[in-house]
C-alpha cells in the first residue's frame, strides 16, 4: 500500500480502490432518525420488519435497536433462477415463514439500484395481502434506477457510484467494515 493511500484512507477491496463515503457517525444519525420517525407512525401498532439478506444486515441491525415499539423481524434471503422458457427470471423468498395477512410490513434494503430485485420481489408480499406494505432504504440510486419503485424511506440518496461497506459488498467482500466507500476514480 502507498503512503498516499495510508493518508487519504483509500482502501482496497479485490482490484479495486475505495475512499471514505458516508462516515460511521452520518450512518448512525440518519438511522437513528429514521428509528424515530418509524416508532412514531407505527405507535399501537406491531410492524414486522423484513430485511433482505445479506447487504441489509447491518442496517437492519441498527434499525431494529431503535425500535421501542412493538415490532417483529423476519430475514429473508432472495434466490434468483432462471424459469422456464418465457418466465425468464424468477425470484423465490428464502425463510418467508411469517404469514403476512393483516399485518403492516416494511421491507428493509441496503441499497436500490436498478430497482429489478425489489420490483421482483414486491407481487409476493402483496399476494399475501398484508394491511400495509413499505419499504426502507438504507441507499437510493435514482439515477441507476430502471425499474421505478415507491421507496418510503431513505436514509441517503447518492450517485450512481458503487459502493461497500456497511453491509454492502464487491464481490463478496467488504460486508464489515463500518462505514461506507465509495469507488475511487481513476
Ligand atoms: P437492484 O436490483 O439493481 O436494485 O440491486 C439490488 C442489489 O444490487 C442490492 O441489494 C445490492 O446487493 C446490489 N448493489 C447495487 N448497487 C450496489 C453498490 O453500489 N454496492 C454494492 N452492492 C450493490
Ligand atoms: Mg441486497
């Protein structure tokens, strides 16, 4: 590793470099807020939280512990195969053993990018007819967005940059460090 890099906190994950994005204090304080802000509209009720494993682990960890209502959790881990013939892609809820009538669900995700997962994902929980259905981001891409989808909470809205850290992985690794990278440019 170069001085220069020991200096500007670039780290490198695989081939690539990442420098420091969204910082450990800026993370907790939105998530915080948004704690918050959620167990004042879901007061006298019981949510269930599900979180979309692995990138929101970390996210939905911290969430969770500011929560002082009521509130449930389910993780799910969404596997994606190819269907047959003109289905194309298919995407099946791992550890979705929670029946979902009648109660208010948000969906926790680290990031939204094209928007194609949840897009996918979103029929099956309202074929289960839940009372309500939102969805909590800890990243919004909009600009990478495809696939349009009501995000009801964000905690950050960044570029179409790629990111690690904070749950969020490249290819595999950088799930645990505790706060965000961003990509650096050449
Ligand atoms: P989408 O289906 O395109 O919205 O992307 C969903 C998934 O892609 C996320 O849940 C992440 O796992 C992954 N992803 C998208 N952008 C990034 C990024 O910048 N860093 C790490 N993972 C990402
Ligand atoms: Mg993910």
């Amino acid at each position: 590793m170069h001085e220069n890099d020991l200096m500007n906190n670039i780290i490198h994950v695989h081939d690539k470099s990442f420098v420091p994005y969204l910082s450990e204090k800026e993370i907790t304080a939105k998530v915080k807020a948004l704690g918050e802000q959620i167990n004042r509209e879901y007061e006298g009720k019981k949510p269930l939280f599900i979180p979309i494993l692995n990138g929101s682990f970390m996210f939905s960890s911290d969430l969770f512990k500011q929560i002082t209502i009521e509130a449930e959790i389910c993780f799910i881990k969404l596997a994606s195969y190819k269907g047959t013939r003109s289905s194309g892609q298919i995407i099946t809820a791992i550890g979705l053993d929670t029946d979902l009538k009648g109660r208010d669900i948000i969906i926790v995700e680290d990031i939204i990018d094209t928007g194609k997962t949840i897009n996918q994902f979103l029929p099956q929980v309202y074929n289960q007819q839940p009372t309500s259905l939102k969805i909590a981001v800890l990243l919004h891409k909009p600009d990478a967005t495809v696939f349009p989808v009501k995000i009801d909470y964000t905690c950050f809205t960044i570029p179409d940059k790629f990111v690690v850290g904070y749950g969020l992985d490249y290819n595999g690794l950088g799930r645990n460090l505790a706060q965000l990278y961003q990509l650096k440019d050449d």
